[in-house]
C-alpha cells in the first residue's frame, strides 16, 4: 500500500511539473489524452531502474555516472519541449549541443 501511495505522489509530481512547464511557456500542450501521462510513467520508471542498471555496469558508482543518468533523465523531457523550452535545454546543458 505504501508503494502505490508513492507512485500516486510521484505521478502527480510530474503532471504539476508538466503544468508549470505548460503555464511558462517551455513544454507543448500534450498531442493526445494519455501522452503525459504515458511521459509520466515513463518518467517514474527511468527513475525506478537508473540507479540498478548503473550498477550492472561500472564497480563503482562515480560522479561522471550520476551526472550521464540525470541528464538522460532530463533528456526524456525534450521532445515535449517548446522552442523556448529547448532554447532552455540548451542552456542548461550546452555540452549536447557541441559538435563532435
């Protein structure tokens, strides 16, 4: 019970995220009923399992990983993203913008 009381709390979290995206200009209205909801879940679950699949990997948990799963974390975000939102995105993280 207690985790579903969580998840519920999680869930809501991300819509009041979406809201405020929403109410600042740097997220899209959703295209369909379900999508945030959908980009909710999918939210929870990348952050459910990061912290497991990081350990699958490297022996040891180091700042440079915490730093590639946050920011993959926020990356979920991006296709949702107005032009301002991504001129904002890019900001903040310029270093995926760099040519290679």
């Amino acid at each position: 019970m207690h985790f579903k009381e969580v998840y519920k709390k999680r869930i809501k979290g991300c819509h009041f995220l979406f809201k405020k995206m929403n109410e600042n200009d740097l997220m899209k209205e959703s295209s369909f009923e379900l999508e945030y909801n959908f980009l909710a879940e999918r939210m929870i679950n990348y952050g459910n399992t990061w912290l497991y699949s990081s350990n699958l990997y490297p022996n040891k948990l180091l700042s440079n990983d915490i730093d590639y799963y946050v920011n993959t974390f926020l990356s979920i975000l991006f296709p949702f993203l107005t032009v301002q939102g991504k001129k904002e995105f890019q900001n903040l993280l310029p270093q995926f913008f760099e040519p290679q």
